[in-house]
C-alpha cells in the first residue's frame, strides 16, 4: 500500500512499503527542467543537478559516491523538461545512511567556484558529445523548431553561451527560488516500515524552506500549430537521421491510454506497421520505431528512422502511407488484442523493480497529483475501442500537420522535395 504524507513545510512525501524486498529505492523529485528557464538561463536545471553532487558543505564529491556505494548501492540523477531526480538504490538496512546524504545534497550544497569552473567543461563536454551522437541529437533538433519560442523548445543540455555564463551566484539564486519544499516529492519503495521512514525524512527535510516556485508557460493545444516545420541540419554523418512529428495532448488527457495503444501499433514494437513494412519487408532502415513525449500540457507522437541519403524519401514517405493505412480503418480485434496485452504485460513486468515503483509514484504525483492503482491503469488500457484509436489515429495524423526534421548529408533540394511531400 502507498502511504501519502505532506510535511507541515508542504514536501510530499510517497512511501510503498514492499516487505519482500531487500532493498529499497529513494527519489528526490523536483518540480523544475529546462522548461522554466530562458535562453540566457538554457541549462542551468541540468548544470545545477551536476553541482550537487559535487559536495556539500560537509561531504566532498568523493564522499557522496563513496558512502553510497560503500552500501552495495547506487546514486545517480537527470534533468528533463519538467522535472529534476536525485535517486539512489541501496540495502533496505542502509536506508538512513542513503536518505541523509540525499538530504545534505539538497540542503546543503558547497557551490565551490573552482568546482563551477570545472563542471562547467564537463558539460560542454556533454553537449558535444550529443552533437556527435546524431540519433539523440535529431529529437533535441526537432524539439527546437516544433516547440517554436515557447519554453518547451529549449534542451536540457542547454546552450554553450549559457553554460559558460554560470556563476556561483546564479546557481544559489535558482536554486533558492526553485528548490521549494511544495515543488519536491519524496518516493520510497521497497523493503522498509513506513512510519519509520517517515520519521526519518520528516527529520532530514522538515527544514526545507516553505514556498513554491511554479512559474512555468502554459501551452494551448488549441492555439499552437507547429507545422509547418521543415528543418535539415547538414552534417557529414553516415547515416541520416530524421524525426517526423505531429501534436498529441498532455500526459493527463483521457485519451492517453488508446494514443499509447496507437503508438504500439504504428511503431512501438517489432510487430509494428512501422518496423514490419519500413524495416522487414523493405530493408529501408535498421533503426525504426514511433515514441510518445508527454508533457503536462501537452506532448507530441514522433517517428523516428536512421537510413542513408539514398532511402530517405522512400522512408518518409512509407511512413506517411502507414499514419494513411492505420488512419483508414478499424484495428482488428487481434490487433487490438494483442497491443492492450503488450502494454499491460510491459507496464506489469516494469512493476517488478523497486526504481520502477518509486519512479511511478513520485510521477503519478507530478502528473495527477494522485496515485493511479495498477488495476486502474489495466483496466484503462482494457477499456479503449478500436473506434477511439481509429478517431484517434484520423484526428493527429493529418498529413500537412507533420513536422520533419533531419539531420544528416543530405542535399537542400532533395530535403525540398521530400519536405513538398508534407505540405
């Protein structure tokens, strides 16, 4: 059973107790990514989770990654669009050991200028790396142009101008005014007593300051149109990246469970239309598939393939004739069938780790401000017809509502060409 507490400073706080497990998973999760910040600030949501772990007034870097792994455990964190993690593993008996220096990282940290200066390589270091990384790149190329000048287009990475501009007072400045105790949730899961639990992080976190910090640029689904983006970034690759994109909604719309189910049907898994026609029976690409970004407001169904320059029309345009063949009739009831059985059997298996677990929870709070049961959520994913998908699937994928973006040696008049195609 999960157990919701919120401390008298406004933290909330999730804890499911799992008696057969030995150990137990704890996230620090707050409610701040790169969405809350500006071009000139681009970043400093991801820089800031790099410094924390580089010492706190008590404890150097050294000491947090060795206390934690001295345990048998694990600590790591990343930074998204809307939210920051700080979340270790470790033995349920080392509990107090791992929460405390989770709580003296996000109370105390040093912010030293010689370990700022440093950092800051390391990241830039980062950015390059994903540049050089073209299939990750691509979607933070086509976030760029699709989410136009709202803030949800800004990468987490950040901007190389903005990086190096970092100080030590801007840092303590973002995080006094966005590490509030009503913009954080606690998530424990695992092999541990929940009043004990509770005790202790009402012991480590009970002083975090009051307040909230929930500042963000809302997105209007009706009034934002992101096409028509047409965007080619030429870079000497081997291989050519491309994501094509359309609007979807927020990740708390009553139609998330059958755009899920569309998404395992177009390109989510091996079965797919997606990976079958573009990948099995024509050869066209090794790296196929559809994905779904879901944000509070809003969110995009995206395809993504790596092909030559020589296939890359041919691709788009199969993949625009599968969006066209699944938007002209019904899924069959194996077909559907066996799409509702691969999501319920996907989301139980992941049910099965502790990180898993404790990542829902602190999620569901986020998103709902509630905990979605198992059942429910099978019982979702049950409840979709094959008319609300096909409704689905006609509503989103209007052909001159895609979005392109490639990335690739690609020339200007064939990406012309193939861009006509969308229009």
């Amino acid at each position: 059973m999960i157990v919701k507490t919120i401390l008298d400073n406004g933290i909330r706080v999730l804890i499911e107790d799992i008696p057969t497990f030995q150990s137990v998973a704890i996230g620090v999760w707050v409610n701040c990514g790169a969405r809350v910040e500006s071009e000139a600030s681009n970043g400093i949501s991801h820089f800031l989770e790099h410094m924390l772990f580089k010492g706190t007034t008590s404890l150097s870097a050294y000491d947090i990654a060795s206390q934690i792994e001295a345990t048998g455990g694990s600590i790591n964190a990343f930074t998204g669009k809307e939210c920051t993690s700080y979340y270790l593993r470790i033995p349920s008996y080392h509990f107090v050991t791992g929460l405390k220096v989770l709580a003296d990282m996000l109370k105390n940290p040093a912010f030293l200028q010689v370990e700022i200066e440093n950092e800051k390589g390391v990241v830039l270091s980062e950015i390059s790396q994903l540049e050089d990384t073209p299939d990750e790149y691509i979607h933070d190329v086509f976030e760029e142009g699709f989410w136009k000048s709202h803030p949800l287009r800004l990468p987490v990475l950040g901007n190389r101008e903005a990086v190096q501009s970092f100080s030590r007072e801007s840092l303590w400045d973002f995080f006094d005014s966005r590490y509030r105790a009503s913009d954080i949730v606690i998530s424990i899961a695992g092999g541990i007593n929940q009043r004990e639990a509770l005790a202790v992080v009402t012991e480590l976190f009970g002083d975090v300051p009051r307040g909230s910090s929930q500042q963000t640029t809302p997105l209007d689904n009706a009034a934002f149109v992101p096409a028509p983006l047409r965007v080619l970034r030429t870079k000497n690759t081997q291989q050519v990246n491309m994501v094509l994109g359309v609007l979807t909604f927020g990740a708390n719309d009553p139609h998330r469970y059958a755009l899920s189910l569309l998404n395992t049907v177009l390109g989510g898994a091996m079965s797919s239309h997606l990976f079958q026609e573009v990948r099995e029976r024509r050869g066209l690409a090794y790296a196929i598939g559809s994905f779904i970004s879901s944000y509070s407001d809003t969110g995009l169904l995206g395809i993504y393939a790596g092909t030559s320059s020589e296939k890359l029309q041919e691709v788009v345009v199969c993949c625009l004739g599968e969006c066209r063949r699944i938007s002209a009739e019904s899924f069959s009831e194996k077909v559907m069938t066996d799409a509702k059985e691969m999501l319920k059997g996907g989301f139980l298996l992941a049910m099965e780790g502790v990180e898993a677990r404790m990542t829902r929870m602190a999620k569901n709070e986020l998103i709902f401000g509630t905990q979605i049961d198992i059942e429910e959520v099978l019982a979702g994913i049950e409840a979709v017809r094959a008319e609300e998908v096909l409704a689905l699937a006609q509503t989103i994928f209007d052909t001159n509502q895609f979005s392109l973006a490639v990335l690739g040696d690609v020339r200007k008049s064939a990406f012309a060409k193939m861009a006509s195609l969308l229009d």
